[in-house]
C-alpha cells in the first residue's frame, strides 16, 4: 500500500511540476467503475476499481509546420479486490499529430501487472508479476461543430498487440509458478465523453487478453488471463 501511495504522489507532482515549467496543457482524471477477470477455465470474479491517469504536454504542437506534440503520462489501476485481480502501474511517452479535430497519438509504454494468486486443487500458486512493453496508437476525435448536437463531445479509440511479457517472481512463500512461454495478446480501449469548460465527464470501455502455449511452465492455463473494466469519470483540464 504504501508503494502505491508513493507511486500514485509521484505522478501527480510530475503533472504540477511540469505544467508550469513549460506553460502546456495538461489532464488529471479520476474514474470508478467494475473489472471481471477471468484466468483459465476458472470462473469469474467482479470487483469495483479506481483508476488515476493522466496526461502532460512537453511540448505543444504547431499547424503551422506540422510539428507534434510532446506528451507524457501515467496511470494506476487499483481493483478493491487485490487477491482476485491485477493491479496495474503504467508510464508513458509519446508524440500527437493534430489533423483538425482528429488526434492521432503513437506512445511507448512500460506497464507493470501485479496477477493475482492461484487457487486450484485446494493448493495457492503465485503467479510471477509482469513487465510490458507497449505500443499503443490512439485516435481521438472532437465534435466541434457550433451548429452539431455533438458539440463539446469526443470519442476514443487505443489498441496495441501485447509483445512478449518481462517475469518478475512473486514474493511470498506461496508455491510459484514457472515462466510460461508467450503466445500473443492485445488491448483495446474505446471512450465517450463530453466537455464542460476545464472539466470533462467520460465513460470507458476497456479488454485485454494474454495467451500462453499450455506446457509445464502453464500449467491447466493458469497464466491465461482475460479482463473486461468498465469506468466512468472527471477530468480536469489545465
């Protein structure tokens, strides 16, 4: 808990500090909603979650020579329920191309998945933690139009394939799993949501899938893992 506080603090001065050292826009946003995993052939489990992102300018854009703009950020993922779903940490950078109200985003991400335990045949398995590397492009459109219903609303499209997972062993004198050999995954995330002045509400639909050859190093699949999260939240726009 307290390593998640201080992860959570370190964001969050990252986002007051260089705001007004480089005088760029900058998001903050807060969402809650519901995560169900499901690992194997297990079944599945529900927890209500909190999610902290958010998003700094380095440096801006200009239309005029077709620059893009510099961002930075970050996320946590925290599920109530620890002992039956992943917590996540995430930072990234990368660069956004404007195409009038179209935003097309290209970021590198290190993602870090804290997988819970396994129960099977009466016995606990320590599932090892996961370290990605991830290469996500987001689409983000403004409706801007004066004379449109949809004026002040905006839709979000992310995906990436999921590339070979870094294992990190699980602390613990539970029984630990081995490595198990990557086969493929992917995340996508779809929002909706509309603007009022600096804040903003949204609402998220996110899936993620990881899948590993089934052998000794996974065994009965216990590393397959499929999660559905659904938020909704504010922001707040600097």
């Amino acid at each position: 808990m307290k390593r998640r506080k201080t992860l959570l603090v370190c964001i969050v001065l990252f986002f007051l500090a260089a705001l007004p050292a480089f005088g760029q826009r900058g998001n903050l946003e807060v969402d809650l909603g519901e995560t169900t995993d499901s690992f194997a052939a297990l079944p599945k489990t529900t927890s209500p979650l909190v999610d902290f992102n958010g998003e700094a300018a380095i440096l801006k854009s200009n239309p005029k020579t077709g620059r893009p703009a510099i961002v930075g950020g970050g996320e946590v993922f925290l599920p109530t329920d620890t002992a039956g779903h992943a917590r996540e940490f995430a930072v990234y950078g990368g660069v956004n191309f404007q195409f009038g109200n179209l935003t097309v985003a290209v970021d590198g991400q290190i993602r870090k998945i804290y997988t819970p335990t396994a129960f099977e045949d009466n016995q606990y398995f320590a599932r090892d933690k996961m370290e990605l590397i991830e290469t996500p492009l987001v689409l983000r459109y403004k409706f801007a139009s004066q004379k449109n219903w949809l004026k002040n609303w905006f839709a979000e499209a992310k995906g990436a394939p999921e590339y070979h997972p870094r294992f990190h062993e699980a602390s613990g004198s539970l029984v630990s799993l081995p490595n198990p050999n990557f086969d493929h995954g992917y995340f996508i995330q779809a929002s909706v949501g509309r603007t009022f002045g600096n804040w903003y509400a949204k609402a998220s639909y996110e899936t993620r899938y990881f899948k590993f050859i089934e052998n000794q190093n996974n065994p009965n699949n216990l590393y397959n893992w499929k999660t559905n999260a659904v938020t909704g939240g504010v922001g707040i726009v600097f």
